[in-house]
C-alpha cells in the first residue's frame, strides 16, 4: 500500500483552525483518509474536476457540511489540501471547475 504525505495549504489551515473543535476532528479524520486512498473510487465522496489551468484538481466531501480541494502528485507522493470551506462556498468555486 502507499502511503502520501497530506499537505496543507495556510489559509486552507487558517479555516481548519476556525472551525469548532469537533467539527475540526471530523474534518482533519476525513482528510488523513487522503494518506492511503486519495483517488476517486467508491462512495462517491471524491471526485476529479476539470481545472481551467489544466492541473488535476480533486474535490472531497466532508460530513454534508464542508468541502476541500486538493491535488495529487503521485511522483512525490503528496496530497496537497488547496482549499477548505462549507459546502456553500465551494459551490461558489465551482465555477473554476467543471466536474469530469
């Protein structure tokens, strides 16, 4: 099995640190997910979007409450968390992508 190293984006983290403390141990054992399965799969709650840049940019669902945004380097065998927010923000962003 691999393993990736989850990284986290300053203001991504800047949210993760405002939010209450349970809903911060929800979101941060969703995101250690990441570490053994980060691609798409079952369940629904991973899912590649088209980036206008072109790079792959993934989306996550968090609990019917938040949503984070990373990418995939399989080279360095990373994730990096470019974006957390409500489900209500991100369905602002998503007029960046365009879901596969």
């Amino acid at each position: 099995m691999v393993n990736f190293c989850v990284l986290i984006d300053e203001d991504a983290q800047e949210f993760l640190n405002s939010l209450p403390k349970k809903s911060q141990t929800i979101v941060k054992t969703k995101l250690r997910i990441l570490e053994t399965d980060p691609f798409p799969g079952k369940g629904g709650d991973k899912e590649l979007l088209n980036s206008p840049n072109h790079k792959e940019v993934y989306r996550l669902h968090i609990s019917r409450s938040y949503t984070a945004l990373y990418r995939i380097s399989s080279k360095e065998k990373t994730v990096k968390i470019l974006w957390i927010g409500t489900i209500g923000q991100a369905h602002n962003k998503y007029g960046l992508f365009v879901k596969r």
